[in-house]
C-alpha cells in the first residue's frame, strides 16, 4: 500500500534532501572550548532532544568544567577520561542540520601527542574552526593547528577568538590577535581565513549575533557556517574514476562502479583506461535512480562502456585529453601514525585510490616541527612526527598533486606483517629527472671507482638478520662432510638465512674445471673457492664450503683471504677405516692419484671452532646452527 504524504511535507522531505553538506572540524588548545562551541551550536540551534538536555543538565553538575552554567563540552566529551580531565582524546562527530544546510563536526583533540586523531578528523572536512582563547592570543598550537590544516588542504579556516567575555568584549584584544595570526597564516596556503569574536559558553556570536559585540559587524558562526561557499572547491576540471567493483549481475550487463573521485563523465564521451591505455566511450551511466545522461563529484555510478576491455579493480578511467600522473617515484608529506616507529628498510603495502601495490621508502628529505615550522634531518619517523619523503612503488599508480585533487594524491601506507595502517600521505609531485632514486652522486661514483659497494656492511645485516661469514667444512673423502653441508644449508635456509653452499664438485664442473688434483692445482682450486666466498661475505651472504683442504698451510691462506674474522672451521673427525667403508670405489680404484690420507698427507686441524662426529650427522647441523646463534651470526640478537 502506497502512502501518500501530504505536499508540505513531501516538498520538505525534497528540500532536505538536496540541502548541501559542509563537514567542518573544530582544533584548538586545551581548554580553548572546542566541545563547548559545538554543544552550544547544537543547544542554540534547538537540535537536541528533551532527553538529552536533561542527562546534560545532570551530567553537568555531576561532572562539569563551567560552575553553574550547563557545561555543553559534554555533548561532545563522551570518553570517561575526556570528562575526568575536561580535555578531548579521541575525534567526536556530532550531525545536525538547519533549514538551510546539513552539517557533520569532527570535534579534535588539541593536544600534540593526539596529533594523528586531528588529522584523521581534518581529512574529509571542507572547513576548519580554530579556535584562540582571548586570554591567551596566538600560541603555538595554534600555529601547529593551522599548519596542519594547511597540509591537508583545507581551503577555508574560520578563527574564533573564543572567551572574549573574559576580556569584556574588548575590540582592540580582537584585532591585535587577528593581526598576529594574519602575519602567521600568510606564510600557508589558506586562501579563505574568517575572523569571528564569541564567547562560546556564554552564547555570545554563537547562533545569533550578540549586543555586546556591537562593533562586530560580520555574521555569527551558524550564519557564517550556513553560507560559506563550498561547491566551487571540488575537482571538476580532471575526470579521475578509480574503478572499485565490476558489476555483472548477469550475462549481459558488465559495468565498472565507484565514487567519482574529480571532474565530470557524460555520456557518449570518449575515455581512456590507465594503465592499459586502451579507449573507449561511455554507454551509459547508471544509478540506483536510472540513468544519467552526465554525473560528478561525489556521486556513486556504474559505468558502462561502448567496448569490451579488460579492466579491474584499482584502474581509473580517465580522458585521453587530461591524464594524471603515472608514476613509480614521487614526494609525499607523510604522517606517521604507528605507535612502532618507522622502519625505513620496511616494504609498505601503499593504498592509493582503489589501487594497492608495495612502495619502499627511498629518502626522507626532512622532519617539520608542527610547533615551530622548522626542517630537520631524521632518519626514521615516530608517532605524530610528519615529513617529506621520497618513494617508489613496485607498480606506476595514477595520481594528481594533493593540491590540485585530494582523492587521487592522497594514500595510506600499511604494514605488511601486521596490516596496521601506519601512515598517511599526500602526493607532493612526481621527481624531478635529477632527483631520481638511481641517480649516482660524485661521492657513489668515487666509491664505485675504489671497488666498494654503496650498500653497507649494517644494512646487510639489517636486511638479512645475519651476519657475513664462511663455515668451512674439511674432512676426508667419505667423511660425511658433503651430507653434512646440505643439510646445514637446508635447516638455514628454513630459518630466513640468505645461504649458499659451494661444494668441490659444482666447484670442478666449472669455475675449476681446467686444474686437475695435483698439490698446485688443489691449491689454487682452494684460492678460487676463498675470493668467491669472501666476495659474498662482504654481501651479507652466510657460505658454506666443503672441501678436503688436507694442507693447513693452505687452510691457513683461505683463512686470510676471507678474514679470521670471518673464518669458522669445521672438521668432519672420521678416520680412514670409516671413510674406506663410506666410499670403497673411490678408495679401491688404484688408477686414482693425489688421494689425502692415502698418497697424500691430511693434516689434521689443530685450531677447528667445531669437532664433529659423522656418526651424529642428524645432530650435527643443530651443533653449528647454536655455534652461529652464540657468535651472533645469525640471527642477529
């Protein structure tokens, strides 16, 4: 059964609905009177209910900030902490409307450690109210308050110049603290700053204008928030449709829906999809109303195309006249949101758009001090701290500078162990030529020239968790030493080791396989085996080398090339009856020469780290494995 409503209130009912939205956040210093300022819109604006006046009444005898007055904070304050201390913590949204605009306030937190809270409530609003306790003027938080507001593009910032009752409405109080903020705020890009006098708890300039501020002559904040001008700040020059889903609901119909992040999409146009640069033109658009013959910010439609092309989920559509960047290196402002600090070696998973791919981060140009605006070098990032950084993804994504469009050059960083979002960027632009991650500076090319790497000895251990060195395993034929090496490589390379075994044999196949088993030759084999494990141990790489190298003088030469620092040797302790018995062809065949503990000497070792048994081979891995842990090889402690 239909219900027909009357058509005052059918025409209300329209009226709401096409009123414009403005979502506005509120920051300020401690006890500035964010949350007053906001319950006191709500009370003056009659949008609370019966009930709730009550509980507020009662709470605010309980529990309140304002004497005898109603303490409206607590409209906002809802944590328990937040009304024992008469601060903010968390971001609190608060939803009224008035017959001429809906409104959504995130209510911040002013203290610096809440920093991120603040930022995550800035980055949806269109409007920010500061808010400056006459008593005190501009302070740092204010100027803090103001700079991140800047970053995040906020383009219209109301100053409200709160307790003026304090200070009996003095005009020149007024005017000298909007000069001070005016000398400050031009230093950002703000291009809309409003100064409005009030007193929020007295309800002073709040909803209505008030008698005791006659020298004012601009409108009250409600009048003042009910009229700014908001529309003209979207995006609607650089069409930017990320796609998020595609919708086949059957067989015959395959369209790409999402939130149409700038510009404007009309029907029968002509489009491009990134990344694969393929064109096509536009169908239809489609809503749960019909179809739209052209659509725009922010609506949510469903996109048909006039061709088949393959396109999923994280590519955007775009005119072929008017395309974002596409790139794998840019500079961002980051804000680092993880109570964890930053682990600059950490490949981050970067959520762009409906896009998400891994970024590394290759440099960290500055730290800005949110109170001060001054630049420093750091090398990681902790809570709240926000800088400048270069990255570069695995994947090119598409993005506009945050300046230009705010939904495609913002991103979230996530962490790919814990998927915690750890961070939260907006796109600087993409480098410059001579900024790029792989240009060599004069200082890289001096060391290329000496043979050094440009990677360090403490990054390779950072990125493998161990330690360069070379476990030397010698023995004779039969021993056991070769089984005993694989099964060393196998258990640590289970463990996360970066592990290469070199064995005599792999070794004669190729890079020894001119030299025969003479002493000369053997030596020289030895030679080749010592500068290709050092080489690799300057690379952060664990070796594992199994050789006879009967001679302890030869011993002794490998132990130089590759460093006594680096040097561990291992003797597989088997006698020649035991080894006879392990490898009787070899031992047999008459034919073979140059055999250690046959018809050469095999010089038992005097100085082994490790002694081990053959018969304990299933043991002995485990033996050497909690040798490397003890030396602090791997892992590192």
């Amino acid at each position: 059964m239909k219900i027909r409503l009357p058509m005052d209130i059918k025409a209300f009912l329209d009226q709401d609905e096409k009123k414009d939205l403005l979502r506005l956040l509120t920051a300020g210093s401690v006890d500035d009177g964010k949350s007053t300022l906001i319950g006191r819109l709500l009370f003056d604006s009659k949008r609370l209910y019966e009930d709730q006046l009550a509980a507020l009444e009662r709470d605010s005898k309980r529990v309140g900030h304002a004497g005898e007055d109603i303490d409206y904070a607590l409209l906002l304050d809802g944590l328990k902490a937040e009304r024992e201390q008469g601060i903010t913590i968390d971001v609190a949204y608060r939803y009224f409307s008035t017959n001429k605009r809906k409104f959504i306030i995130a209510d911040t937190p002013g203290h610096e450690q809440y920093t991120r809270n603040m930022v995550t409530g800035a980055s949806t609003a269109n409007l920010a109210i500061i808010l400056i306790d006459a008593t005190k003027g501009v302070i740092t938080q204010t100027r803090r308050h103001t700079f991140l507001v800047s970053l995040l593009g906020i383009k219209h910032v109301v100053l409200a110049v709160n307790k003026m009752d304090l200070v009996d409405f003095d005009q020149q109080v007024f005017d000298d603290i909007c000069e001070d903020y005016k000398n400050f705020v031009t230093q950002l890009d703000i291009p809309d700053v409003n100064f409005i006098p009030l007193s929020a708890l007295k309800g002073d300039n709040v909803v209505e204008r008030s008698e005791r501020i006659s020298w004012y002559k601009g409108k009250s904040m409600l009048e003042f928030l009910e009229s700014v001008h908001i529309s003209s700040d979207r995006n609607f020059d650089d069409f930017r449709y990320p796609v998020q889903y595609v919708l086949r609901p059957d067989r015959d119909f395959r369209g790409f829906s999402s939130r149409i992040a700038s510009g404007i999409v009309r029907k029968g146009e002509e489009i491009m999809v990134l990344p694969s640069k393929k064109k096509s033109t536009i169908k239809s658009i489609t809503t749960y109303d019909g179809e739209l013959d052209e659509a725009f910010p922010p609506q949510a439609v469903t996109i048909t195309l006039n061709d088949e092309i393959d396109i999923s989920r994280g590519d955007m559509i775009v005119y072929p006249d008017n395309l974002p960047r596409v790139e794998r290196h840019f500079e961002a402002m980051l804000v680092w949101m993880d109570e964890k600090a930053m682990d600059p070696s950490t490949q981050f998973f970067i959520k762009h758009a409906n896009n998400t791919t891994k970024t590394r981060i290759d440099k960290i140009k500055y730290k800005v001090d949110v109170n001060t605006l001054q630049k420093s070098e750091i090398d990681f990032f902790e809570l709240n701290e926000i800088g400048r950084v270069v990255f570069t993804t695995n994947k090119p994504i598409y993005f506009d500078p945050y300046k230009k469009n705010k939904n495609t050059g913002a991103f979230v960083l996530i962490h790919p162990v814990t998927n915690n979002t750890v961070a939260v960027g907006m796109i600087i632009d993409k480098l410059s030529a001579d900024d790029l991650p792989s240009k060599i500076s004069d200082k890289h090319r001096e060391q290329i020239k000496r043979g050094e790497g440009l990677i360090s000895t403490e990054e390779y251990q950072k990125q493998y968790n161990q330690k360069g060195a070379t476990i030397w395993v010698t023995g004779l034929h039969g021993s056991g030493k070769n089984e005993f090496a694989f099964s060393l490589e196998k258990q640590l390379f289970d463990m996360g080791a970066t592990v290469v075994l070199l064995d005599g044999s792999s070794i004669r196949s190729g890079l020894s396989k001119e030299l025969d088993y003479s002493p000369t030759d053997r030596a020289e084999h030895l030679r080749r085996v010592a500068e290709v494990s050092r080489l690799l141990n300057d690379q952060g790489i664990i070796t594992i080398c199994s050789f006879i190298s009967p001679d302890a003088a030869i011993r002794q030469q490998v132990t130089e090339i590759i460093g006594e620092e680096r040097f561990h040797l291992c003797f597989m302790d088997a006698s020649l009856d035991y080894c006879k018995n392990n490898k009787p062809d070899l031992y047999k065949d008459e034919k073979v020469k140059y055999v250690p503990g046959v018809d050469l000497p095999f010089e038992t070792p005097t100085n082994a780290a490790l002694t081990l048994d053959p018969a304990q081979n299933g043991k002995n891995p485990e033996t050497v494995i909690e040798y490397l842990r003890e030396q602090n090889i791997f892992p590192l402690l």
